[in-house]
C-alpha cells in the first residue's frame, strides 16, 4: 500500500479550516463525493459496531428548513453537501446479532464462531449499561466519524465545517428521525470555500506541541 509523504499529511491539515462561508455555485463532484462517503462507512468505532447512520441532505427544501435549527448558519444552505450523523437508539442483542451476521458473512465464518465475541459486546453495552450510558457510547463513536470525515475531505481538497451549532431536536422533527429510531448528535457541511470568507486566511492556533504531546 502506497502513503503519501508526511508533508503532503501535515499541508492539508493546515490547509483545512472550519469553513464559515461556503460557495454555493462549486459541488463537489460525484467522484469524490462517492469517496467520502465510503470513507464514513470505513470509519472505526468500538467493538466495530458501527451505532451509526449518516444521511445526506440533498433536498434545497429541507436544508432551508434546517436553517433556523442551525442558528441560522448558512453553510447548511450554501455548502455543496450536509452530512447529519446520527445514532441509532435502543441498541439491543439483536443489534448486536445482526452486526456478528453481517460479520460471519463479510468473514466466511459461522455466527457460531462469533459466540465469544457476542457475549463480551452483550455484557459490556446491553447488561453493563443503562440506555442513557449506551447512547452517550454511541455518540462518542460518531465523532470518531466526524474526525475521519474532516480529514478525507482535507486530504481531497474539499472544504468542510464540523457544525455542534444546532437544535439537535428540531433536527429530529424535522427529518423524521424519531420514527426511524434515530437521533441527531452532529453535522458537518462540505464543499468549497467562498472567496470572501474571512476565516480562510486566519493562522491556525494551536497550542505548542510540548504543551499537549508528552512521552510517558
């Protein structure tokens, strides 16, 4: 497997920024777009589990109503994407047996084979915590999403804005997720930057790296 240079890693990540003013003429094209999708599906979360689901908003209409529950932060309109990461409610036993399925197949295994694994998810997440302990695990997994999302995107030239400015409720009704057994945890915006947009040429702060790396 071939890697890109470490300096090719580290310009594209100074090079990213949480971009406030989107072009609304520029889309990413489906090539890419195609690319950043599979990268949310190959996105890590413990267990493998994957507590997620990613819906892109595509419909003018509706990101129009999701305006006033962004406070009214127009990347959700301008920008060529929007990402809503959400996470699935009432994980369960069955949650778990359809992952070890889908496991077994993408494996060539029995579910069988699986059983030793079944049983650790089962008593760490079902009989080792309540619901509201699940569903603070699960939103901790989809921002490992989020992060991996940010920096394909960096590493592809496309522009995005992880966006926790938002009704997360009103999100909720508004795209129908209670029926769905869904909940809104975050969104991120993608696309290309506007020319005018002020954030763009601002240095990236940073705390110096002895501040926040230390070798133990």
């Amino acid at each position: 497997m071939n890697s890109i240079p470490p300096q090719q890693l580290l310009a594209q990540l100074n090079w990213r920024y949480a971009t406030k003013q989107f072009d609304p003429q520029r889309k990413i094209n489906p090539e890419c777009w195609a690319a950043l999708e599979d990268a949310l599906v190959l996105s890590p979360s413990s267990f493998g589990l994957q507590p997620w689901k990613f819906l892109v908003v595509t419909d003018p209409a509706m990101r129009e109503k999701l305006l006033p529950a962004s406070w009214g932060q127009r990347q959700v309109v301008d920008a060529s994407h929007l990402v809503v990461f959400t996470i699935k409610q009432h994980l369960s036993e069955q949650s778990i047996a359809a992952y070890v399925n889908r496991m077994a197949e993408v494996r060539g295994v029995t579910p069988e084979s699986l059983a030793g694994y079944r049983d650790m998810m089962v008593g760490s997440l079902i009989k080792g915590r309540d619901e509201v302990a699940r569903q603070l695990w699960a939103a901790n997994q989809v921002y490992l999403a989020l992060g991996n999302f940010l920096t394909s995107a960096a590493l592809l030239g496309i522009d995005a804005c992880p966006m926790e400015g938002i009704e997360p409720a009103q999100y909720d009704n508004i795209l129908g997720l209670n029926s769905q057994s869904l909940r809104t945890v975050v969104v991120a915006t993608a696309g290309y930057r506007a020319r005018g947009d002020k954030s763009a040429g601002a240095k990236k702060v940073r705390f110096a790296n002895a501040d926040v790396l230390a070798e133990v």
